[in-house]
C-alpha cells in the first residue's frame, strides 16, 4: 500500500489518479453481484485516454456534489463526536503495484475507514427509510477501498445539517473482494496493452 498525503481536489492528487482505477469508479467495473459491469469499456477508454494524453477527461459536478465537498469537514467531525473515532485524512492510497487505488474520507483506528456521503435531502430521508440500500448504492466503493488498505471494517456515513446522520459498519466481503481484483486485474492488462499499442 502506498499512502500519499495530497490534499483530495488538489493537483497533485488529481495527478495521482490519473489514468487509474479508484474505489469511487468501481462500480463502472463491477455490479453488486461481482459480475463485469456493462460501463467497463467506456470507463477503460477513459483511464486509456488519461494515461496517453496526461489530461483528465471534465468532470461533471452539480450543485448536491459541491454541497458534498463543503459540508464534509462538519461531516467528519461529526462522525467523530458520535463516535468516539478519530479520523486520520489521507490523500490518494495506491495498491503495491501503483495501478489502482482509492482516496478514502478517512482512516479510523489500525482497521477500519470512513466513506461520508452529504445526500440531498430526499435522498436523505430514503437511506433512512431502507439503510441496505444506502449500503448496496455504495458497496463497489466501500470493498474497493478495503482492498486497496487490507482493512477490515469501513463506516459508511451519511450526514445531514437538517436530519439524523446514519452509519453503517460494513464488514470486509472476502469473497466478493476477490471477484473485484480480478476483474479489476483483467482490467489492468487491457489499460497496459491498449495504451502501448496506442504509444
């Protein structure tokens, strides 16, 4: 595992993501149910794309996402005060080979880590109406980043300034993790090969 301690959003880190796999895309790569996701090729001719030319392709972001990113520290915190945990920030994680990674929103403990989510409103109110929905929305993005850190246990939490926040402890799937490296292996070897054809 390779830590960085780029600040997420800036240069650097976006420079390190570049043309690589990331926990917040697994979900273009594999479904719920570990079968190859039918959004792989685009996603790959992406990272293809980023690794020959040194850009990133504009990324979409709407006002809920900006909103996101301005209320994570008061997330964060918190998280914190609710439950006793300290949050380490990190920047981008890479895996030992340097070819995927993830950025997560924190590191808890020896063992664990933390995704935030500031949902709108309505969607809010539906994660707390049906919290295994909030999970399985999220859950490429979660076991990735428990692949990348080799930890056991992540905190997936949503918070709110205008309702109760939710947190839901998910444990390591072994079994579903071992699907997602090799597709994401196989995926590996298309990025490497097309990308030197292309060159």
């Amino acid at each position: 595992m390779i830590v960085t301690d780029f600040e997420q959003g800036s240069l650097e880190w976006l420079q390190a993501r570049l043309g690589r796999i990331s926990a917040s895309q697994a979900k273009l790569l594999i479904t719920t149910s570990g079968k190859a996701s039918a959004s792989a090729d685009k996603y790959l001719a992406t990272l293809i794309s980023e690794r020959i030319t040194g850009r990133r392709e504009e990324v979409f972001v709407n006002s809920h996402m900006e909103r996101g990113t301005r209320l994570e520290p008061a997330a964060r915190a918190c998280y914190e005060w609710e439950t006793g945990n300290v949050v380490t920030e990190v920047g981008f994680i890479l895996d030992d080979s340097g070819e995927y990674g993830c950025s997560p929103d924190g590191l808890v403990d020896d063992d664990g880590g933390i995704e935030i989510k500031v949902p709108a409103d309505s969607t809010m109110i539906g994660y707390h109406l049906k919290q295994d929905k909030f999970y399985s929305t999220y859950k490429q993005q979660v076991q990735c980043c428990m692949l990348v850190t080799d930890r056991d246990w992540w905190d997936l939490y949503a918070y709110s300034d205008s309702f109760p926040s939710i947190c839901v402890r998910i444990e390591r799937d072994d079994e579903y993790i071992n699907k997602m490296l090799a597709v994401i292996i196989d995926a590996i070897i298309i990025i490497n090969d097309q990308t030197e054809k292309m060159i």
